[in-house]
C-alpha cells in the first residue's frame, strides 16, 4: 500500500511533555537495560500509528450500545506483535523488568503485558483521543514532526588533508561566518531551508575541501594556479545557475 500523507494535510503537534515524565514512564515501565535504540524505536511506533490508537483507545473506552470494554484491543496486540519481531527476542526482553520476566509468563502474557506499556506511554505522550475520564476528546491526526527536525549542515566529506605533498592535517572550518552560504537542500522528498555550507581548508597547503570538489594549487606550473577537482563521490549535487 502506498501512504498519500500530503505535508499540507491537518497534524496534531509532536508531544509537548518533559523529558522527564517521558523518562520516568520508561524506568519504571522497561528493564534498566533497555536501550535508546528500543526507546527510540517504541516512541516512533506509537507517533506513527495514530490511526491504530484511535481504534484501541475508543475499544478501550466504549462509548456505544452493545460495545465492551477491552484492555488489551486486537489492535494493541497486533502493533505489540510486529513491534517484537523487528526487535527480536532480545531487544524485547528489555522490555520487561527481572520482576514480570520471573514470572515466566506465556508469549499471550507477555504480548498482554507490552500491550499494557504502550497504553501506559501513549497515554503519558498525550496519544490518546480521550482524557482521563473516558471523554472523547477529538480524533488524533498524524503527528508532526515539525519540532525535531534534525539540522543539517553541508561540510566536506575529508576529514584531513589528502594532498600528496603536505602531511596528514586536520581541516579548520575557513568560511567566515558572514559569508557561509544558506542554501536549500532536498533530501529525499523533503526541502529543507537555510542549511549552511562549509569549506575546509589545510592550514599548510592551503587546499580547499568542498562538499561537492577541492581546490588546489597546481605547484608543476610556474605559475602555481590554483585548480578545481569535482568529486565523484559527492553525495550532493548542486543545482543554480549553471550545473
């Protein structure tokens, strides 16, 4: 199935919690060898499944004739299903303190136990269509991710200089801060605004390193000109003026 989310369409805000309710739900929820990878991977589920949570929550919180009451939805366990086999047994054993694992529960115990986390730390996340009462708040919309954009910065991809005749050098950042280019970068099929671009530079030298070529001086010339190579391994290709 192909997903037609279209940036413009409406989005409930990424959670507004503090970082230490959200910690504090995780200890004392998961094994204190649980780790950021699985945390990571446990949040990113729950903010991209809102339509799954409005299914488990409103059979969670009947508000119909004739509708039960279930803790534990086909919904909820169906997510706790598929978020354990991209985990492995491993990483989902983390998921249960010393306590419930000695217990030995069965894999419906333990799927009904997780299931129970995940309705813990969406309620926390402010996932849920209803309050602490049971009263239907609104349908929950996909999540925006507006608020942990990552920042990109477009650098070179030599970290010392490769000139044959200068020695191994680390590379010092040489645009001054006035006059580092913003430019707009599309990553995949998202457009980024006002991402710098840096050039590095070998204090020795004086080679210059670019995202995309180098600059060096041709010292078999009498002239010592400086000359460009653009790189084939670039992983960014400049489109303006000219190509």
């Amino acid at each position: 199935m192909v997903s037609f989310t279209h940036g413009a369409s409406p989005q409930d805000p990424f959670p507004n919690i503090l970082f230490s309710t959200f910690s504090d739900t995780i200890q004392s929820n998961f094994s204190p060898n649980v780790s950021l990878a699985t945390v990571l991977a446990i949040l990113f589920t729950l903010i991209e499944n809102p339509d799954l949570l409005n299914l488990h929550f409103h059979q969670k919180n009947p508000q119909y004739s004739g509708e039960n009451r279930s803790q534990h939805s086909g919904w909820i366990i169906a997510l706790v299903n598929a978020l354990a086999a991209q985990l492995g047994n491993k990483r989902t054993d983390t998921l249960f303190s010393g306590n419930e694992l000695a217990q030995n529960p069965d894999r419906k115990g333990k799927s009904n136990l997780i299931a129970g986390k995940l309705d813990k730390i969406a309620i926390s996340l402010k996932l849920s269509p209803y309050d602490s009462r049971g009263n239907y708040k609104g349908k929950l919309l996909p999540i925006s991710h507006l608020k942990i954009e990552p920042v990109y910065v477009i650098c070179p991809t030599s970290f010392i200089c490769g000139t044959v005749n200068c020695q191994p050098r680390c590379l010092i950042q040489c645009t001054r801060e006035r006059d580092i280019p913003m430019v707009t970068l599309i990553k995949n099929h998202t457009v980024y605004q006002d991402v710098p671009v840096l050039v590095g530079k070998c204090p020795r030298c004086e080679t210059l390193y670019a995202a995309d070529h180098e600059r060096f001086q041709d010292t078999s010339t009498i002239q010592n000109i400086f000359k460009c190579v653009y790189l084939n391994s670039a992983k960014y290709l400049k489109i303006g003026k000219s190509l």
